[in-house]
C-alpha cells in the first residue's frame, strides 16, 4: 500500500507531458499494429495454398479466403485509422473537458440538487460519451455488416435486426451500467486507498452475476435458444459429457443463421451446472461425429482446467489494473495535462489511466495469446486421445472452409494477435495428412506440435 502511494507521488510530477506520452503511446501501438498487417498481406497476397492443406482445400476455396482476407485487411487499415483520427481528435481538441462541462450544465439545469453530485454527472458524461462513440462507429459498423460480409456470403441480418440490435445494446449499456459504474464510483469514493481491493471483490460478484443472468435475460434479446432435438447427436454429446463427467445440465442450439452463415459451438455456466450452445449453421453442415469431436475440444478445455486457469489470470489481471489505478487517481499533472484544471472526476483519471497502460495492455495480450495457443494444442490432444482425431481434423477443416478462415499466417502478425493456432499448425499436431497419409494412434499421441510460439520469436 505504501509503495503504491509512494509511486504515485513520483509520477505526478507538475508539468509532465502526460498528453504527449499518451498520444505517443497510441501512434507507436497504431504502427505498431499497421507493420503486423503489412506482413500478413504479403502472405494474403499469395497463390497456392500451404501443402498440409493442398489435398484439402480447393484453388477456388483457397482463392476466395485469401480475397475475403484481404479484403478484412484493407477494412482494418481504413477503420484502425479512422479510430486514430478519433481517438487523436478528442485529445488535441479536448473534447472530454468539454463534455464534462456540458453534462454538467445538463445536471444542474434538468437534474434535483439532492441528486446532484459526481455519480449522477459521471453517468450522464458516460452515456453521453456512450452515444456519440456508438454513432461515430456506425459507417464502418455498417460497411463490415452490409458491405464486406455481406459481398463473401456472411452476413444474414438486415438492416432492421442491425438497428434494432444497437437500440438493445444501448437499453443494456442503461440498464447494467448504471448500477455497475454507480457501484464503481461509490466504492472508490468510500473506501479510501485501500478502495482496488473493494473494487476487484466487486468485479468477482458482478462476473457470477452476469454469469447467471446472461443466458437468462440477455442472450434471448438477441438470439433464440432451443433444445437439442432427440437424436444421434445428442446422444453422443450427452454420452461424451457424462464419460468425463461433465456437468451438463442442458443442449441448446442457437439460430446463429439469423445474423451470420459463420459457426461455433461453446459452453458456460457455473462449476456444477454447464450448459452447451451448437450453432444451427455447424449442425447444418457438419456430420454428427464432427459436432462431437468439436465438443470434445471444447471439453477438454474444462478438464485440462482451461477455463478455471483463464479465469483466475483474469481476475489477477483485473486486481493489477485497480492497484495501478490507486496510483494514478490523485495524479493531479495527469488530469491537468488534458484539461482537468478544477475537477478531477473519478472517471476521467481510469479513461486517462487506460490510455496510459496501453504499453503493458500489449504485452499482455501477447502472453495471453501465447498462452491461448497452447491451450489449444492442449484440447486437440485432448481430442485425440478420446479417439476423435480425424472428425475434429475433418471438423476443423470444414469450417476453416465454411468461415473462410486463414489458410495461413505471418509468423509475427499470428504470434501477437492469433490466439488460435492456424489450419495447418493443427492439422500437424493431431497427426491429420489427409486421405494419401494417414497416421496410425501412435504416431498421432508422439508426434510433437508445431506451435506458434515455437517459432522465431
């Protein structure tokens, strides 16, 4: 607690140029990020597919995955710099002192004095902020939808389901939000310096809450879950379940086909009561062994204890970000280095603290992707050894094909953003070489995976 305190009196230091560290943040991770894209065109930009899918993947399948992926890359360069330009906007022009300032006219003119105070400004300033970044990311929400994946055969929503789908996003953002950010602000308001270890118990409930009512109350907004009919797929996935006694409480498909022909399946729930959602589009195009060797991956994330593992970096990662926040919340230089000369409201210092750690941020997400690869490899395995090697390879093909998915990577672009391993990766580690070479068991559990991270790192 007193190093904390202590760090945070050496960094407020009157007059150093937080706004020019940020933005120099920002622009370095911007072309940072450009140069990783610039690499992975080069290798969208090539003519045969990698030889472990040779026997697999069409020239017509591959040609039009390499276009479709190109044609994402050129969407991400537009829309990465249409963020920046955004992004570098609101901080030159100081538009966030600006906007606390309006809102806070709105709260004395419309707003009773005993509700006035910072929790009621705070939620105006966010829902405001809120509003105007949703319109803001509109054209490019809308060329990705309408555009770009509707020109590949993906998208399935309308014009109507994507309006209505903000409306309700918004009406949540309301709903939730209110009383989480209100939570937020009253916890570090009361607790004093010790108020990030109020604030990360607070974050554990709220994740078992929205654990709880997720599939509940919101999930059914956007999308219709329905039992899984009778039949051989059930069956062997409620067989699968009880073999490694999972505790599958119930089958859901979900009508995917409503927004997007792309697939998935997953799982969530608490520890004793699991649920398994199929997408309607992977049942649809997928033989029932597939389905099932796909949730056997899946599975094999729980028993390899994936999820627990992941969940407790989380919220590891979570309690680091509120004890770094308790030493940048009274950095007075930081607040005035955007334009907060008299106020230093509360949110203002996490957005400013947030723009701040966006260094560490990237290197986190590096080691998370690092580590999320391995896991991968891990529930392949896994897979394998429960006797479904060739339907997951089969599987995985199918909706590399299906998604016109990456048929291959840039080893750097791959390593800082993949947290997936690609196509021939894991075909390589289960041991798959098509209908010409096939491997016997044995050869599939010794073989050793070829891995992201094995690479030149």
């Amino acid at each position: 607690m007193d190093l904390l305190q202590r760090l945070g009196r050496f960094l407020d230091k009157p007059g150093f140029p937080w706004k020019k560290l940020i933005v120099g943040f920002s622009l370095a991770e911007y072309l940072f990020e450009s140069f990783l894209s610039a690499r992975q065109y080069r290798v969208l930009q090539e003519k045969k597919p990698p030889k472990a899918l040779e026997g697999e993947v069409s020239q017509e399948v591959f040609d039009k995955s390499q276009a479709y992926g190109r044609a994402k890359a050129k969407f991400g360069f537009v829309a990465n710099l249409y963020s920046q330009i955004q992004n570098y906007g609101i901080i030159y022009y100081d538009l966030l002192p600006k906007l606390w300032d309006l809102t806070g006219v709105w709260l004395t003119q419309y707003v009773p004095t005993k509700y006035q105070g910072e929790i009621v400004h705070t939620l105006i300033f966010f829902f405001t902020y809120n509003v105007i970044t949703t319109v803001l990311g509109i054209p490019t929400s809308y060329y990705s939808t309408f555009v770009l994946e509707e020109k590949y055969g993906f998208n399935k929503s309308t014009v109507k389901l994507w309006v209505t789908d903000m409306i309700k996003g918004q009406a949540l953002m309301v709903v939730f939000g209110a009383p989480l950010l209100s939570g937020f602000l009253a916890i570090v308001q009361k607790t004093g310096n010790s108020f990030f270890y109020y604030l990360w118990l607070f974050s554990v409930i709220v994740s078992l809450f929205a654990i709880t009512i997720y599939p509940i109350f919101i999930l059914p907004l956007f999308n219709k879950l329905s039992p899984l009919e009778q039949g051989p797929l059930k069956t062997g996935v409620e067989h699968l379940a009880k073999r490694l006694k999972f505790p599958l409480n119930s089958l859901y498909v979900i009508d995917g086909s409503k927004r997007s022909a792309h697939s998935n399946a997953y799982f969530y729930g608490l520890p004793w009561k699991k649920h398994i959602v199929i997408y309607d589009t992977l049942i649809e195009k997928s033989e029932t062994e597939e389905v099932v060797g796909v949730l056997a991956h899946e599975l094999g994330h729980w028993s390899l204890g994936h999820t627990t593992k992941l969940l407790g970096i989380s919220q590891f990662h979570t309690f680091y970000i509120f004890a770094l926040f308790s030493v940048f919340i009274n950095n007075r230089s930081l607040y005035q280095s955007f334009g907060f000369h008299k106020e230093f409201p509360i949110i203002i210092g996490f957005i400013l603290f947030s723009d701040a750690l966006a260094p560490m941020d990237t290197v986190v997400k590096l080691l998370m992707n690092i580590l999320s690869r391995k896991f991968e490899f891990q529930a392949d395995e896994f897979a394998v050894k429960l006797g479904y090697s060739k339907d997951l390879a089969s599987s995985l093909i199918k909706l590399q094909i299906q998604n016109l998915s990456t048929m291959n990577a840039d080893w750097m672009y791959a390593s800082y953003h993949f947290s997936h391993p690609i196509l021939p990766e894991r075909l390589g580690a289960l041991g798959y070489y098509g209908d010409e070479k096939k491997a016997d068991a044995k050869r599939m559990d010794d073989e050793k995976p070829i891995k992201a991270s094995d690479r030149e790192l």
